[in-house]
C-alpha cells in the first residue's frame, strides 16, 4: 500500500497545525460559526444532531494493521468506542468534542490519515474495488491509479470550490464491486485490442434527489493521460454546473441538460487543449506510486481447500469467501452485520483484532467495502479456520455476504441533522425478522439498501430492495423500492406506492420476498425475478 513521503507528511502536518489554531479561533469567539463551517467541512468535521461528526479518509478503503489499530485508538480516546464504516469506504466518528479535533488529526497523521476533503464541495476521497490486487477477474490492480487520482485532487485549487461535491470511483474489472457507474466519474481500466491498458470514463452519474447512471463519454483513454482527461472534465463541470441551485448543482444534472454528447465534445475539446499544456503527472511519479503496491510473496503449493466439517464454518467459506488469483488464498469477508447489529458499526476490541488478524494472516492489510464491511484480501485456505474461530468469538463471524442480513445503512435520523426518518432501527428489526424465520437462509444474494432521507447515503436506489425514510405530516415513514443494482448490471429501484410506518416496512419486505420466494425459477436471486415479472406483482401482494 502506499506510504507518505517526506512531502505527504509535512502536508498534512501543516493542515493539522492550521486547523488547530482555526479551531482555538472558534472557542474563543474570534471567529462565528458561519465563518468556521467550511474551515471545518474542509477537514472532514460536521455538526450533526448531539455533537460533531469526523469523517476519516480511507483512500480507496485500504488499511494496514497499524492504520486500524489507530483507528480503534481515536474510538476509545475521542468516541464512546466504536466507529461507523461508510459507503464511501471512510470511518466516521459520531460524538467528537470540538477542542479534541486538532490532536485527533494529528494522532491520524501519525499513521498517514487525515480526514482533508471527506466533505465540502471538492474531489472527495477516491474509492475503488475491495477486492483490488487479488481478483482473479481485474487486468491491472487499480489502485496505483485511484492513488495518482487522489495525489492530483488533493489540494488542487481550481477544484477546491466546485459547484458542488465530487465522487470518483476506480475499478479495473468487468464486474463492478464499486458502484462505478453511480459515481460523478467512474472509470474501468480496460484492455483494447492491442493489449494496451486504457480507461473507459463514465461520467454523470450518482443517487440522490435525482439517482442517474453514468453514460460512456469515452471507451479508451490512453493510462498515460488519465488525469488530464479526469482535469478535463473537472473543468468543464467547474465552468457550467450550476451554483444558484444546490440541487441542480451536481454533474449528472449538467450531462442530463447539456446532452452527453454535446457535454462530451466539450471535454474532448478541453482535452485537446490541456494536451498541448502538459498537465499530465510524468511516467517516473505513476512508476513511483506503483511500487507501492507490489503483490506480496504469496507461499507456493497451498492446499485449495479447506477442511469443512464444520457446518458453520462451511456456510461462512461458502457466503464470506471469494476466489483469490492467486492458488491456495481467498479474500474473506469481515461482515459488520451481526443479526440485530448496527450495519458497518464496529468497536474498538473489534477494530483491533481485525488489525491484529490482517497483519497475522493478511499480510498486513485490509480493505473497507462500500458495503460497510471489511475484507482480508489474502488468506491462506490453510489458515480459514482459525482465521474465522477468532472472528467468531468476537461477533464478527456473522455469514450473511450479498444475503438480506447485509444490510447497507445511513445513521438516519439517530445522528444525522439532514435525515427524515431512522434507518438503523428498521435495519435492525428486517435482519432480526428474517433470522427468526430462517427465511434469510433460503433467499440467495438479496441486498437491502436503507436511506433516511433524500440524499441516499444508504444507497437506496440501488437496493433489489431499496427503503427511503421520509417525513409524512410530521410522522416518520418508509417508502418501498424494488429492482436496483450497483452492479455491471446496473439499474435504479423503482418505488412500489404508498410508504410504511416502521413496523409495516418490516411487514412489506418479508411480503415481497415471500412473493419471490414463490415465484422465483431455479438459479435466480431476487432481481432476476423482479426483473422477469416486473413490478405488478409485488404490488398486487403489497396493495391488494
């Protein structure tokens, strides 16, 4: 993974030392909060309902041991003992104390973390492909790429003030563990005809108000000149987004009102202008950054398989477990869903012994999904059994990958000042419903995405089954959204009618589910057989 030079260092420092003084400028009264909000945004710190909010980058959600250990350091020292794995392959902290930010920071920086650009209208922090560097279906491990991209965005003054917030996602794989095209720019690293490495650029999409998927502005864009292509986009979203209107302001409403061809002639034409600048990194800084992420020296002639006598063991290898490139390891999933769990939540202990068990056993490192769980990216299939005896014991053993029980899930109304309705509290009573009827073990891969409000942090548009909690005459309610996918196969949920009160969301997914349970052909999960029968259906089961 990538280490800090004496640059990156010394950078963050500094931003350490100027957000210490801006924040002695707040207590003091020196400064209102209207000045102080976006000083603050800049480094990652909200105020939300109780308190303040700290979100931590995760560059494209890699961790190694030491990172994690530190991780779980700030939850014991500035939390209440825990941190909130997010969507965006970040950690959040829920109850920080305002005085306490500036040596929270500069404790992160002493593992090579920060929390610059985790909010505000910037390039946010870079995601990518859990499974980077050990899929056996990638051309290239995409995060050398992801890192150059965070390296150009970090700090970059003309995109510092954007019309509004700005996702990348990097994948190098046909099939999209990122959500790629739900990005403002999505790129897959492909291979042309030729065998030369290039990137497809998607551009426009994301969830929100107004979920779009990115259109295909360009399917090659030689790897030498993927930041200059990225910056070209960058500026004209800059020149043409809108700023009178906050929910017109992202780049998806620009690709859909300018048209994306019209929209793509722009950046081909601003291309062709930066080209003649010179803007683009040299080859000797990508061949730097890709240094850091050689494979590691995989052991040779490991058995493939493991020894699954153990029934429960066995289901967790079978749902937890994805094929590695390399013989003899498998990535293993972490999940952060325990029945009746708050999704991606996970405490101190928790945090450090997955530390403990990624340096152990992986060498060294971990990953942050988007789906608020953590994976082991390189396991030896020898090593399973006691890799999962000790996660087992400690609550986190739970075998419910892609399942219904993998809930992905916004703090809702619990923390965030924004939301409408819960969202932790439905996700708990659907995970506990359906491992009282067994029904989860029977459903196949189903994923249930939940948002309390319209900004869709839970990804609600992209659930097979998608909830959304909104205000209905001041009474909290859910409304109910099936057929979406973050997936290659990418698609929007669509919302069924009328909304829920808590209990009755609970009632209304089972419903569905038993509707696909009864109607489902052999081999097909959930959004097969929406996407066979359509939604008519689940309404007439829903509605009568």
């Amino acid at each position: 993974m990538y280490q800090y030079d004496q640059h990156d260092q010394a950078m963050v420092q500094a931003r350490v030392e100027q957000f210490r003084d801006q924040v002695q400028r707040r207590l003091d009264g020196k400064m209102t909060e209207d000045q102080f909000k976006p000083l603050r945004l800049q480094n990652g710190l909200y105020q939300q309902l109780h308190a303040y909010m700290l979100r931590v980058a995760v560059p494209y959600g890699t961790l190694s041991s030491r990172q994690m250990h530190a991780l779980a350091d700030i939850a014991d020292k500035y939390d209440r003992g825990y941190g909130h794995f997010t969507t965006r392959q970040n950690i959040q902290y829920n109850w920080i104390k305002l005085e306490e930010t500036p040596d929270l920071l500069a404790d992160l920086a002493k593992v090579e973390m920060h929390a610059i650009q985790t909010s505000g209208n910037c390039i946010r922090n870079i995601s990518s492909d859990q499974y980077a560097g050990a899929a056996a279906d990638e051309v290239v491990d995409p995060r050398p790429y992801a890192e150059l991209l965070r390296q150009w965005s970090t700090f970059h003054p003309e995109f510092a003030f954007l019309p509004r917030k700005f996702k990348i996602a990097v994948i190098a794989s046909e099939q999209d563990r990122a959500a790629m095209r739900l990005h403002d720019i999505g790129i897959n690293i492909v291979k042309n005809e030729a065998g030369e490495l290039g990137a497809a650029f998607y551009v426009g999409g994301g969830m929100g108000r107004t979920p779009m998927i990115a259109p295909c502005i360009r399917e090659f864009v030689p790897l030498d000149q993927l930041v200059t292509y990225a910056e070209s986009v960058l500026r004209v979203y800059n020149r043409h987004g809108r700023r009178d209107n906050k929910y017109k302001a992202r780049i998806k409403i620009l690709v859909h009102e300018t048209g994306a061809e019209e929209f793509t002639r722009q950046v081909e034409e601003e291309f062709a202008h930066l080209l003649d600048q010179g803007v683009e990194p040299p080859l000797a800084e990508l061949d730097r950054i890709r240094s850091f992420f050689q494979q590691p020296e995989f052991a040779t002639g490991l058995s493939e398989k493991a020894d699954r006598s153990d029934p429960e063991f066995a289901l967790w290898i079978d749902r937890n477990c994805s094929p590695h490139k390399v013989p003899g390891y498998v990535s293993a999933a972490i999940s952060l869903k325990p029945v009746g769990g708050i999704p991606g939540d996970a405490s101190a202990e928790q945090m450090h012994l997955m530390a403990d068990i990624a340096k152990e056993y992986s060498f060294d490192e971990c990953r942050v999904t988007h789906a608020q769980n953590v994976i082991l990216p390189h396991v030896e299939i020898g090593k399973l059994y006691e890799v999962w005896q000790k996660l087992e014991a400690a609550g986190l053993g739970t075998p419910n990958l892609d399942q219904v029980g993998d809930i992905i899930a916004c703090p809702g109304l619990d923390y965030c000042s924004l939301a409408n309705a819960r969202s932790i509290p439905v996700a708990q009573k659907i995970s506990e419903r359906f491992d009282e009827t067994g029904k989860g073990d029977v459903l196949g891969e189903l994923k249930l995405k939940i948002s309390g409000c319209i900004n869709a942090c839970g990804h609600h548009h992209a659930g097979h089954i998608g909830i959304l909690g909104v205000d209905r005459k001041g009474t909290e309610n859910y409304q109910l959204l099936l057929g979406g996918s973050e997936a290659e196969d990418v698609s929007l949920a669509k919302i069924t009618g009328p909304g829920f009160d808590e209990a009755g969301i609970v009632n209304a997914v089972e419903t569905v589910t038993d509707l696909y349970l009864a109607q489902r052909a052999d081999g097909e999960r959930f959004l097969d057989t929406y996407r066979r029968i359509g939604m008519e259906p689940f309404k007439e089961a829903l509605y009568g």
